[in-house]
C-alpha cells in the first residue's frame, strides 16, 4: 500500500503545472503563425500515437494476462483470416490518411512564399552569414561576437550568451510577410531559427525559400544546423524584431553608413588608418584561423608571421585574399575599404615589412 501511495504521489507531481514548466524536451512552439502550425502539427499526431500506443498494449497487455497458460487458456487455431487482414490493412490507411491531411495544409503553407512583403537573402560562408536587403540596399556580414572568440579557451570568463552573439543582428520588422532566399558560397549550411520555424539548407549553387511572419518584438537566436567545418559551432543567428517605425529608422541608418562605406573606398588611406581598421578586421574574419598573434595552425593555416605572400608582391596578397586558396574562403563580400585595411594589417603586423594597399587597388583586382 506504501509502495502505491507513493507510485500515485510521483504521478501526480508528473502532471503539475510546474513540472512540465522545466521539461524541455518538446519543440518550441515560437512566434510566427508557421511555428505554430507545425507546433500544433506535432502535438496532434503525438496525441493519436499516444492513443494508438495506449490502445494496442492495453489490449496486448490485457490478454496476456486475461489468457495466461496459468489460468487454463487455450490458444485459439485459426489461419488466413480474411477479416483480420482487412482490419490491421484498412484501420492503419484510414489513420494516416486522416494525419495526411493536417500534415498537408501545413506543408503547402510552409512552402507558400507567395504573399511575402519583403525579402531578405541569406548567404552562409565559412563561418559567418550575409545578409542583404535587395530592396532597401543594404548589405553586411554578421560574425560571432568578440566576446565569445575571445573566451574559447578561458572557461572563467565567459560572456551571457556564449557563442550565440554575433556583432551584428538581423534586423527585422514586427507584423510583416518576410521571405528568406538561403544560400551558400562555400559548403553546405543550414539557417535555423527555432521561435520562426524556419530551418533551411543553404546550398551553394542553389537557392531555397522560407518565409515567417513574427508577431511578436524581441530577439531570437538561432545556429547553423549543418556540420560545416572547423568553426560551425561558431556561426550563431541573432534577428531583433522591431516596431515597423523602429525597422524604418534602422533602414535609414544602415543606408547613410553603407553610403559613408562606399566614400570611404575612394578616398587614400593612412597607413595608420589602414592598421587600426585592417586590426579589427583581422580579429574579426582572419584570427580564427592565423590566430591574433599572427603564428597560424600550420600545416592548414599558415602563419602571417614572416609569411611569404605577407612580405611578397601586393597583387599576389590581394588575389589570394580576394579568391581563397586550398582551405582559406574568399573574402569577396568585404567592403574594398575593409579588404585593404585588413591586407595593410597583415602585411605590416607581426614583424612583416610588405607595402600598403589602398582601397582602389582592391577595387581594380576585383
């Protein structure tokens, strides 16, 4: 009777309120209209297997015991029922034709990009995203957070969401149709966000779609799903959901500093110019690999350190940063500006004696 009292207590505090508060192993049922659809999706058909389950070993359970050899039960003989064939072929067609027809609606919706008033193009690279705004004409590269590269090795000092920050957020506004073009230039990735439903393949060479609409303001994080290389733990997805005048004064923002970008590559640089941008930018897209120090991951990453392409021909440098080599990307998608300042860095770092490079050289190897 203990035994029981206490079996029934457990079970009891199971079906809490509390208890399934902290039990996070279910999805997430997020803030678009999409995201719930699929959340309600999963919980239907989780609920009919759990009936099925409960109706299929309660009767297995129950004649095991009802007709056990101990009370005196004796096996029916029977072969080739027609009547047993149809039931356990029919009963289990109706059942999933009733579940293809939810699951339907939502995969057609789920692929209906159709209504979408915007549409931002995502582009994954080793180890990064791009995100550009055809319309608005904005365009930028989104990197793990400083913060979090600078505390991969030091496990006392690690930042409030490590590894999930990134220097700069998808901006996105509230209320709003928003279609995703996801590709790749390099390898294959996967964009995902869990609160949005959305988790696409980013193919290179090919371009998939997904849509949300998000109802609610906020940040969201997501991560690259798809094992992409060395750093594909360190490629994080952080979209701000803002009011539609909050997203309207961003875009106007976004514009003046790319329009403030593109004077800036016309212009003659400074060599100490060049270092204090080309230092940033290295830290940011090159230290992961030739490490701050400059001393590389021989034999795959070189060292910048006494390197020849660093003290060689500027040309040589500003091809090989432009078209990637073996395992180093292109960089392509940096500004002429940045690509100059950060080829600048290398070349003058580290004990290096190799020559500036200004943004119109970038501009005229491109």
């Amino acid at each position: 009777m203990k035994r029981l009292t206490t079996l029934l207590s457990t079970l009891v505090g199971l079906m809490s309120t509390n208890v399934f508060a902290e039990y996070g192993l279910n999805m997430t049922e997020g803030v678009t209209s999409i995201s719930r659809d699929i959340y309600d999706l999963h919980m239907l058909i989780f609920w009919i297997c759990v009936a099925i389950a409960v109706l299929v070993f309660g009767a297995m359970f129950y004649s095991v015991f009802a007709h056990r050899k101990s009370k005196g039960a004796v096996a029916a003989q029977f072969h080739e029922s027609t009547k047993a064939e149809l039931l356990w072929t029919v009963i289990p067609i109706i059942i999933l034709v009733l579940m293809a027809i939810p699951a339907s609606r939502v995969l057609i919706d789920l692929e209906d990009t159709s209504k979408a008033d915007m549409t931002i193009k995502i582009t994954g690279h080793q180890w990064k995203w791009q995100y550009d705004y055809p319309t608005e004409g904005i365009s930028f590269i989104s990197n793990l957070a400083q913060s979090s590269k600078d505390s991969v090795n030091d496990d006392s000092n690690k930042p409030e969401n490590y590894l999930l920050e990134v220097d700069k957020h998808l901006v996105l506004p509230v209320d709003t149709s928003i279609r995703f073009l996801i590709t790749s230039n390099d390898v294959i990735h996967n964009w995902w966000v869990p609160d949005f439903g959305v988790k696409q393949d980013a193919n290179p060479g090919f371009i998939n779609d997904a849509w949300a609409q998000i109802d609610e303001i906020g940040t969201y994080r997501g991560q690259c799903a798809e094992l992409c290389g060395k750093d594909h733990g360190f490629m994080p997805i952080v979209v701000d959901v803002v009011s539609k005048a909050d997203y309207a004064k961003w875009v106007t923002n976004q514009q003046a500093i790319a329009k403030a970008a593109a004077d800036s590559a016309n212009k003659t640089w400074s060599k100490s110019e060049l270092m204090a941008q080309g230092e940033s930018v290295y830290n940011t897209n090159c230290a992961s690999c030739h490490k701050k120090d400059g001393s590389g991951m021989p034999p795959i990453f070189p060292a910048m350190k006494a390197s020849p392409v660093a003290n060689g021909a500027p040309a040589d440098h500003i091809g090989l940063v432009l078209h990637g080599k073996g395992g180093m990307p292109t960089f392509k998608m940096l500004g002429d500006a940045d690509l100059a300042a950060v080829i600048t860095y290398e070349r003058n770092a580290f004990g290096n004696t190799g020559s500036v490079v200004q943004p119109s050289d970038v501009k005229s190897a491109r």
